[in-house]
C-alpha cells in the first residue's frame, strides 16, 4: 500500500510567474483523490509533478515518506493516463496495452491474460488488431487508459480520463473505475471536470483555483459546507444561487429577508453561533434542491419557508424540472417534481428551506461559520 505526500509544493514555469503555490496533499494509502478546478489552475502541471515529467521549483513529494522529488519517472512506479493521451502510433492496440508489461519482462501468457481482461473491462477487446489511426478519440483514450491499467503500479494518475467519451460510455467507465478502485484498492490521484465524476468516485475532493487549494474535503464536505463562494459555486449542477441580503434584527434575534414575486417577506433567521452584526451585507447561498415545491409534511418544520413565485422558464430534466424564478429580483433556479407542473409566465406555489441556507461575506467570500478554526484547507 503507498501513501503520496505532497509538501509545499510550488511551480514557477517562468520568473515571477506562479503556477502552483504551497500546495500540501497527504493522499492516503489506497484513496482516490480528485483534483477539480477551472482550466489554466495547475492540474495537470501537478499531475506531471508527481509523475516526475515536470521539475519541482519547491517542496517536496514523498511515495511512502521515501522522497522522490527529484527521481526520474522510471524509478517512480507510477503508470499516468494524460490528459493528451499519445499512443504510440505503429504498434497495434494490443500492443501498445502489452507495452509497459513488455519491458517488464512479463510472461507472454501472463500478458495476454492481462491485455485481454483491460480490454474487455474497457469495450476496446474487439478493435485489439487495429493502429490507433483507425481509432475514434474515445476509443484512443480507453486504450491509454488500458495501457496504465495493465500495468499495477503503486500509483495511478488519471488527467480527465474520460473527457472524450459520449455521455453513456463515460458513465459505464466510471464505474468501472470505481470498481476496480474497489478492488485493487490502489491509491488514485484523478483529474476531472466533470462535478458527478467528482462527487461519485472520490474519498476526497481538491479544489483548485489558481494554482491554489481552495478546499480538501470528503464530496459531501465539499457540497454542504463550501469554504468560500468559489467552491461553493464551482460544485453542483446546476449552481448553488447566490442572492445579496442584509442582516437585520428582530425579537428572535437576527435574520434576512427574502421576498417573492407578490412582495411577501419571507423572514431567514441566521443561526445564533454566525458571527454576523445588524447592517451587515452578505450573500446568502441556497443550493436549487433548498427550492422545491410544496410539500406539506414539511411545512411545520421550522426554517421552511412558502412563497408564491412566477415562473421565467423550465427546463425538464426528466426527474425534476429546473425552475427559473426570482427572489429579491435575483434569477434563481429551483428543483421542482415533475408532477408541480411548473408553467412559464405562471404563478407557483413553493417552498424554500432555509435549514440549508449558507451565508457568505462578499469582499473575501468566506463562508460565515461558528469557530473559524476548524478551517480546512
Ligand atoms: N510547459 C509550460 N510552460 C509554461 N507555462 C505552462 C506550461 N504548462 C502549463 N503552463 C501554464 O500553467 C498553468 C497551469 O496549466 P495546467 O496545464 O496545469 O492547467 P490545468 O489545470 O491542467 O488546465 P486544464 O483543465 O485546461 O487541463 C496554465 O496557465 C498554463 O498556461
Ligand atoms: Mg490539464
């Protein structure tokens, strides 16, 4: 089993310009970690890092607190699929799986085995005799991915694995990843855009914005309890709504005010332990799940709130339909069932928890919380 530790690294590419700063990751034994963050953050540059493709400016990797900063790729064992996957284009699929078990000196019996189990589990077992040429992008990349998959290196490094699959097969390989996560139960370092592919593979999340780590978490850590407006925005599809309030007083202590489209005020208390102060401008995020219809088993919970709102338009994604609406004059978008039948340009009836609502100061985007010491990150 091998841990990576990931101390204080930094990337300048050029003088003066920063890539990657202080980045710190203890990725455990046999977790599978996944990087997020816009493009242009340092992913992919951190991924080369590790793999020992790119020269560390500073700090430190260690594979099994055995320090391997400055070990060229070979002595690493660390198979990586690249985000620009190249084959080696004269050998066939075949080969260019057997390759790295080649010069491994496997046993030719031994390798078959091994090629034809990689491909079977990646759909590419019947294409084994073509050149990569004769290879859709999709297919190109299952067989970079087989390639590293054949092999059982003590680290594999994944950049967006699956970016060129249609929407059906990258689903089917994502769980074959899982499963075999499952069942090697090799520690993974995994690059993805995708928010789903994120939240359904991961031990933990990174997110990085600017060759920054803006929060480590578990995905439920990362989805209910944001750090700041960024997380909070770049995770969940649709988008967490952000929505500008003020914090006022009455005789049950603070709260802020929502209205909706008849000006009926919806009163949002803020939990006693928010170090927040009467007058205080912040942004109250509400994911669109928080925004649902009626239920009226729920309305006698305290923090649940109803309103009549006008629908601007719906998208029916098949379980729930998204709801565009607008609270404080701010475009919103709800998760309705259904069955609601929310209409554009009609009046609905709807509930907002508010138990969900976070609340976030708007110059350093910060997530109010009780004990600022239990930051992560
Ligand atoms: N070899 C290089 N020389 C100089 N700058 C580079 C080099 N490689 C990457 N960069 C720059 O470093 C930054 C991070 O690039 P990187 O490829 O790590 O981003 P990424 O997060 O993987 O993005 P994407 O999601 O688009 O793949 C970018 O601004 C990029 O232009
Ligand atoms: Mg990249």
């Amino acid at each position: 089993m091998t841990s990576l530790s990931i101390c204080n690294v930094g990337k300048q590419y050029h003088k003066g310009a920063t890539t990657l700063e202080n980045i710190n990751l203890e990725i455990r034994s046999g977790e599978f970690l996944i990087l997020v963050g816009p493009s242009g953050c340092g992913k992919s540059t951190l991924m080369n890092m590790i793999a020992g493709l790119e020269e560390v400016s500073s700090g430190q990797i260690l594979l099994n607190d055995h320090d391997i900063t400055h070990a060229p790729p070979a002595a690493r064992d660390i198979a990586m699929v690249f985000q620009s996957y190249a084959l080696y284009p004269n050998m066939s699929v075949y080969d260019n799986i057997a390759f790295g078990l080649q010069i491994r000196k496997w046993p030719k019996s031994d390798i078959e085995t091994e090629v034809q189990r990689v491909a079977k589990m990646l759909q590419i077992d019947h294409l084994l005799s073509r050149k990569p040429a004769q290879l859709s992008g999709g297919q190109q990349q299952r067989v970079a991915m087989g390639r590293a998959l054949a092999r059982r290196p003590k680290v594999y490094l994944f950049d967006e694995p699956l970016s060129n699959l249609d929407a059906k097969l990258r689903v089917e390989m994502r769980t074959e990843v899982k499963k075999l996560h499952q069942r090697l139960g090799t520690t993974i370092v995994y690059v993805t855009h995708d928010q789903i592919e994120a939240m359904t593979l991961a031990d933990r999340i990174a997110v990085m914005k600017d060759g920054v780590i803006q929060q480590l978490g578990t995905p439920q850590e990362i989805y209910q309890s944001p750090n700041n407006l960024f997380v909070a925005s770049f995770i969940g599809s649709p988008a967490m709504n952000f929505i500008p309030v003020t914090v006022e007083r009455n005789d049950q202590g603070l709260f802020v005010q929502l209205s909706d489209s008849g000006g009926q005020r919806l009163n949002v208390p803020l939990r006693a332990d928010l170090p927040a102060t009467v007058g205080q401008e912040l942004i109250l995020g509400l994911r669109p799940e928080a925004i649902t219809e009626v239920q009226p088993h729920r309305l006698s919970q305290a923090d649940t709130f109803q309103g009549q709102f006008m629908v601007e338009m719906t998208e029916p994604t098949g379980p729930d339909t998204l709801t565009l609406l607008r609270i404080n004059q701010r475009e919103v978008t709800a998760r309705i069932a259904p069955q609601a039948n929310p209409q554009a340009g009609h009046s609905l009836a709807l509930m907002l928890d508010a138990s969900q609502a976070l609340f976030f100061e708007p110059s350093s985007g910060e997530r109010l919380r009780a004990s600022p010491q239990q930051r992560i990150a």
